[in-house]
C-alpha cells in the first residue's frame, strides 16, 4: 500500500513537470511578446509550479524509504519539509510577481492584444484542469501532503488564467487597468496559498496533535473494553501523513502481566486499524 502510494505521487510530480515546462516557455514567450502583466505573472507562477512539481518528486522519493536503524520510523517527514519549500518558494514568487504588477498600474500597462493570448490561456486551463482531476483522483487514494499541495497548486492556476484571460479580453474595451488588477490578484491568491502549506506542513513538523475525531475514534475503541477503567493519558506524534499514538490505560491491579498484556495489545491492534495511525503504543498502569 506504502509503495502505491509513492508510486502515485511519483508520478503526479514527473506529469507536474512535464506540463508546466510547456506552460512556462509558452506563457513567458507570449507574456513578455505582448506585455501582458497578468499572463506574465502567470509564467511566473507556472515556475513557483516547477519548483514545486520538482520537491514533490524528491520529497516522495526520500519518503519512500522505509525506516531504518538511524530513522525507527521512517522518513514520512520529508514530505512536510518539502512542502514547506513549496509553500516559501510561492510566497517569493507572489512577492516578486506583486511588485511588478503594482508598478504597472501606477505607470501604465503596455499591453497588446492578441488572440494567441487567448488562445495560450485556453490550453492553459485545459491543461491545469486535467492535472487537477489526476491529482485529485490521486490524493483520494493516498492522503499525501505533496499532493495537497500540487492538487491546491492546479487549482488555482484555473482560476488565475481564467481571471488572465478575461483581463486580456477587456482590452478590447480599452480597458487596460483590469490586467495589473489581475496581475495583483493573482499574487495575493498565490501568496496565501503558498503561507497556508507552509503552516499546514510547519504545524506537522511541530508535532501537532491528531485531530479530535481520531482521538475520539480512539476512546471509543478503549471503552469497549471493560477491563480499562479509565484512558489515563492519550497523546499523538505525527509521523508523514499518519500519527504515532500513545495510550495509557487504568486496569485493575489483580490482573496477571499476561492480562494485562494481552489486553494492551489487542487495543493496540484495533486503533493500529484506524487510517490515521501509524503505530499504537499502550502502557499499562495497574490501580
């Protein structure tokens, strides 16, 4: 299952890549021919998704290796690391395409139009769109966080061309100011979509708790024992997408150690159960 996982998420990082070189050369060529500051903004952020495309395949690929005597547990983090870069390396990319576009709604945009601007945007979008619906079929599949993250990525860039091409369609209005807007728009958006994977990806590597219906899931398990008279303590450690567990449960001090152990190990074996949980690890404390 571990290995399916990877596999998928290898291969959404090389099909990244592959459709966002073609969309970069494509957009930075047509965007800078033209002026556009919108559908240069765009090729920027068609590079933030190289990058990001880029750490996905490396961070799955350190992921993948299983645990050894140095890493007990793995190396499931790596996928948080990498997307932290994914997250930072949009936060630049928003920063620099923002200043751009600022300075040319204040200066004036020198935008041509042309219908292989239209034209650029279609294919864009229709290209987006279907990494999007693989990306998303992916991450149903296998709960990554690389893949979150390029899944939100694809996601965006539809709207953000969508918003392109309507800015280029205005120009035949006269109306050239909406394309800085859009330029602007477009960096904001990016921006607080890089911030939120940072924080999502910074808050597992500060092991962050599991989430609250999990835990319940948890206590619920245990209840159904009616040798446990109390969960004394529950406390989780991520570890990649999934959580290390530790239980500490009140039994009657009558019971024998091989009781008590068995009794340990089978809750151990149930919340192990849970598609969350890594590892379940439960200590007996006898009252």
């Amino acid at each position: 299952m571990e290995n399916e996982k990877y596999s998928i998420t290898k291969k959404a990082g090389i099909y990244g890549i592959i459709g966002n070189v073609i969309l970069l050369i494509i957009k930075a060529i047509v965007g800078f021919a033209s002026k556009s500051q919108s559908m240069i903004a765009d090729s920027i952020n068609s590079a933030g998704d190289i990058f990001a495309s880029l750490m996905t395949f490396i961070g799955n690929k350190i992921a993948s290796v299983p645990q050894d005597a140095d890493h007990n547990f793995g190396h499931g983090k790596a996928e948080y690391i990498f997307s932290m870069f994914i997250g930072i390396s949009m936060i630049l990319v928003a920063a620099k395409s923002l200043y751009d576009s600022v300075i040319t709604l204040i200066t004036g945009s020198k935008l041509k139009f042309s219908y292989l601007l239209i034209i650029i945007c279609i294919i864009t979008i229709i290209t987006k769109l279907l990494l999007y619906i693989y990306t998303k079929r992916a991450y149903k599949k296998n709960k990554n966080i690389l893949l979150y993250a390029n899944l939100k990525d694809h996601k965006n860039d539809c709207i953000v061309t969508t918003f392109t091409l309507i800015s280029i369609l205005l120009t035949q209005l006269n109306i050239y100011w909406f394309d800085s807007i859009v330029g602007i728009g477009i960096s904001i958006w990016i921006c607080y979509t890089g911030i939120t994977i940072f924080m999502e990806s910074y808050n597992v590597l500060m092991d962050i708790s599991v989430d609250e219906k999990t835990k319940d899931l948890i206590l619920d398990l245990a209840k159904a024992y009616p040798k446990i008279i109390k969960v004394e303590n529950l406390t989780s450690s991520p570890v990649g997408a999934k959580y290390m567990i530790f239980i500490t449960i009140l039994v009657n001090g009558n019971l024998t150690t091989f009781e008590s152990h068995k009794l340990a190990d089978s809750l151990e074996r149930n919340v192990d159960g849970l598609e969350k949980v890594y590892k379940t690890f439960v200590h007996v404390e006898p009252v």
